[in-house]
C-alpha cells in the first residue's frame, strides 16, 4: 500500500494533510524502534561476551529498504572522466646499457646484422653495502695529541645514510609498521635490533622538525585560505587528535590532546606560546557568547590593546573578574585568543578556512566556508522507511547536486551575474518544502548555513569541499591502522614531522625518498620544500580575490 500512495492525488486538503502529518509520526517510529533494536541486539552480544560466547554475526538483510553502509557523495558530486593510458617509456632515466646477444648457433648462413631494438627495463638493487673503514690514525709527540680520520659525510655511528634513509621511507612513505621494517632489513642481512630502528624513526631528528616549520610557515604564507581538518590519534594509549592543515601545496600535521578554539590557534600559529588580546573585537565576541554585562564592564577594566601571555591574562582575570564559572572563563580566553590572533604581525593570519561546521571552528578566521561534501552527507544519511518520503529525499539530493555543479562551473569563469544567478538559485532550493519532516528540517538547517557555504561566490579560486584535507587525515588513519598510535610525544612529534614532509613533497612531485636521502646523508642539494613552496606560490596566486579587492 505504501509504495502506491502519492499525496498529491489527495483532493481533499484536510485528509492529505493528516496523512503527511501520519507518515512523519510513523517515520519516526521506525527510527524509534531501529535504535531500539540495535541497542537491544549491542546489550544482547555484551552479554554473550560476558559468558563467554560470541555475539550476533553481521548479515546484511535482503528486505528493502537497506541501511546504506556508504554515506560519501563521491558518486553524485564526480564527472566521469575518459581514462587515457599515458607514456612512460620517454620518462625512463637509463643507467647503464647492455647489449643483448642472439645465439651465433641459432643463425643460418645467410643472416645480416640489421642493427639493434631498445627495450628498456626497470630494475632496482636492493643489497647491503656494508663498508670496513680503515681510518688513519696520526700522533703528534711534539702536541701529545693524537689525530684520526673522520668518517666520510652522512655516516654516523653502525649504520650509513642508506639504511637510515630506507627505514624511514619505509615506515612514513611506505605505511610500514617498526617491526616489519627491521624484519626487511635483517632479511637483507642487515644486524640490527628493534630499539636501532626505532631511534632511526624518532630520535635526533631536530633538523626535520625545522624543516617542517618552514614549510609550514611558507604553507600559511601561500595562501590567505587553508583547509583544516582532524582525526583521532592515540598517544601512549591515550585519546588525542590530529589536525591536518593544508592547501594544494603542502600537508600539515598536529597531535594534540585536545580540538577545542585555543587548540585550534595553537596549531594555526605552529603552536607558539599562547597570546591574548582584550580590544573591541575581544568584547563583541564575549557579548555575542553571552558574557553578562556586568562581566563585560569588569573585562573592560583588564588593559586592552596590550599582548598578553596565559598566565598575566589569568592572573589579571582574578583580580578584575573574581569568581569567575568555567564557561564564562572559557568565553573569555576563546574571545581574547581570537582577537590576539587577528593582530597577529609575526606570523600568516589564516583569513578563511575551508572545514566542516564544527564550532571550534568559528571565529577563529573573518571567513568560514563550509564543505558541500560534508552537507549533502547529512542527506545521504536520511533512511525513510516509507517509499514516498525515500522519492522525495532522492529527487531532492539530485538536486542538490545539481546546483553544486553550477557553483563548479562558477568557479571556472566567475562573473558577477552568475554570482546573483546562484544567490538567487539557493534561496529557491532551499525553500523546498516537501512535508517530509526529517528532509525539510535537514533543507532549514543547510539554508541556515548559506553565507559559508557561498562563500565561493566572493572567492571562486577556494575548493567547494575538504577533500584535501580529508585525504590528509585519511593518510594518518592509515598510518593509525598499522602502527596503531606513537608512545611518547616525541613519537607523536616524528609522526607529525615526517607525514607532513611525505605528504608535502607528493604534492609538490618531490621524490621523498632522494629528499630523505639527500637530507641524511648531508648533502643537502635539494632545495628545501619550503622553498619551493614559496616559488610555486607566485605562479598560482591562491588568494587572487584577496589580491584584488
């Protein structure tokens, strides 16, 4: 019966509306009764455990409507693309050439030399190299000193830059664990235990940790807008985050204990000592919190227009502010961090971050623009049961995406009639009401959110979704999944370090093993990444908009 019914052939108004009214109710019965089910079947399999025995198996149901597992918007939001095989024989650097002999018995008589056909093969030598050094040793009886030859450059201790190079290409580059790493290498011949590899990968590393800092300082430098993004990652067991800040030139990595606002500057100002600023801009926001006005005029007494560290801001707090709750402090140090940030002369002030709708998010940057991708995910993940609402949720994602197309076309040659066009076109799109009751307050919640999600209206050259960040932070749950998580902060400190360098120099076409090689073994002939960053910058002039109002 249901999957005839069609409101719209109802005549009388009254009927069809209790009806609609009818149909939401029993939508949200079946979602009712769905959590219901699953909560009853999670505490059914805990007891199971409890007893020793297992719990229910996973079996997909074969009764409509299914439960879709998939909730990404890859599908609708893509424009298939002819696939065209490419050339790579012309890209082949030769090493050495060998000449490759026919059998003189396999000739007859008559046969004539007509020269040679090239096919080039690729081939790697995967051996160890070990070395016996025989270093000279000089004494001076006169100095009563004795003088010995120092090793060649790169080479340090046991192990040379090959190794050092390898395992670190193999544990960040290649998504290796540790222990898979020294099993390759002992399997090659290399003697060498557990704890080597694992100071290899984290120990006296400070001259990567500073590369990372000028690449991130170019990074910010590039662009007046950054994507930004985190994922979950265990310290020594413990719950952390990592935030992946990013744009077409680089990827960045943080792992912190936490993701509210101040972590948020910590990681946008590389986490330099926090700063703190009571001005207009640090007021308006306390107002706009709900800071009382009593409040308000004793804040006003701390003194403004004055940088601030954490600990004279507290200590001014206790004086001024007495007794102050947790969330009005909160309001406080959030609003005080923004406005410090904001007259930040030292450092790149982010102007607009492309993200989810997290709040941690807002007033960090003068602009927000939030990700379509993440928004029509809300879409996919509504499951009606009756057939009539799933119609209805079907043709409006189609439409939804549809109208992202035209904001990628937009982009492409960005004209201010087309900007009024599509103003116009959101406004129209999202006023659909469609009397399913899940989809309309869904539609509600995405109008309310129109000026960040236009905001390529006013600056076409940003993405219209996070995918580059999301790819960042897919790369650490990879890395999460193998190697679970790092022990020490000085661990967290490598993974963020090297990450960030692998995934920088993939963009930038840079192979990171020779990078890390080169590094390694001190010769230092390739540019830095944050060099190359900067050069790159000009040609693309990510912040056109910006350049040009």
């Amino acid at each position: 019966m249901l999957e005839d019914l069609a409101l719209h052939s109802i005549a009388d108004d009254r009927a069809r509306e209790l009806i609609r009214h009818l149909l939401n109710l029993l939508e949200d019965v079946t979602a009712d009764l769905r959590a219901a089910q699953a909560e009853i079947q999670r505490l059914r399999d805990e007891l199971n455990r409890i007893k020793g025995e297992q719990g229910q198996p996973t079996i997909k149901a074969n009764t409509p409507p299914p439960p879709p597992q998939d909730h990404s918007s890859e599908q609708e939001r893509r424009t298939p693309q002819a696939w065209v095989k490419g050339r790579k024989t012309a890209r082949i650097p030769i090493d050495r050439e060998q000449v490759a002999q026919v059998d003189p018995d396999c000739l007859p008589p008559d046969a004539v030399f007509k020269g040679y056909e090239d096919v080039g093969v690729q081939d790697v030598i995967f051996r160890t190299d070990n070395i016996l050094f025989h270093k000279e040793t000089f004494y001076s009886p006169s100095q009563h000193t004795t003088f010995l030859a120092s090793l060649p450059q790169g080479y340090r201790g046991q192990f040379g830059p090959g190794i050092k190079s390898l395992a670190l290409v193999l544990y960040f580059g290649g998504q290796m664990s540790e222990p898979k790493v020294a099993e390759l290498l002992r399997s090659m011949g290399v003697q060498i235990s557990d704890g080597a590899v694992s100071n290899f990968l984290i120990k006296d590393q400070a001259a990567f940790h500073a590369e990372k800092d000028a690449l991130y300082q170019a990074g910010l430098a590039s662009s007046p807008w950054q994507h930004l993004d985190d994922t979950s990652t265990r310290v020594n067991g413990q719950n952390g985050y990592c935030h992946i800040v990013c744009n077409p030139l680089y990827t960045a990595y943080f792992t912190t204990a936490a993701k509210d606002r101040l972590t948020i500057i910590d990681v946008l100002t590389n986490h330099r000592p926090r700063r703190f600023l009571v001005n207009a801009e640090a007021l308006g926001y306390v107002e706009a919190g709900g800071l009382s006005a009593v409040r308000r005029r004793q804040l006003a007494q701390v003194p403004s227009a004055v940088i601030m560290d954490e600990a004279t801001l507290l200590a001014l707090l206790e004086v001024h502010l007495p007794g102050l709750g947790l969330q009005q402090r909160k309001w406080i140090l959030d609003a005080t961090a923004v406005a410090a940030y904001h007259a930040d002369l030292e450092c790149p002030v982010v102007r607009l971050l492309v993200c989810d709708d997290a709040p941690q998010f807002t007033l960090v940057t003068e602009e927000l623009a939030l990700c379509w991708v993440h928004e029509g995910r809300h879409y996919k993940q509504l499951v009606p049961y009756v057939p009539y609402h799933r119609t209805l949720v079907e043709d409006f994602v189609q439409r939804f995406w549809a109208y992202y197309d035209q904001l990628l076309a937009y982009r492409e040659q960005p004209t201010p009639e087309d900007a009024a066009r599509l103003n116009g076109g959101f406004e129209v799109l999202f006023a659909t009401v469609t009397g399913y009751q899940a989809l309309d307050e869904r539609i509600a919640k995405t109008r309310a959110k129109k000026g960040c999600l236009l905001m390529v209206l006013t600056h076409p050259e940003i993405p219209l979704h996070n995918n580059p960040a999301e790819l960042g932070a897919r790369a650490r749950v990879r890395k999460r999944d193998v190697s679970f998580g790092p022990r020490t902060r000085e661990g967290a400190q490598a993974w963020d370090t090297f990450m960030t360098l692998v995934e920088t120099a993939t963009k930038l076409g840079v192979s990171f093993y020779h990078y890390i090689h080169d590094r390694v073994s001190g010769a230092y002939q390739m540019p830095p990444l944050a060099d190359i960053i900067e050069e790159r910058a000009k040609l693309l002039n990510l912040g056109v908009s910006w350049n040009t109002s």
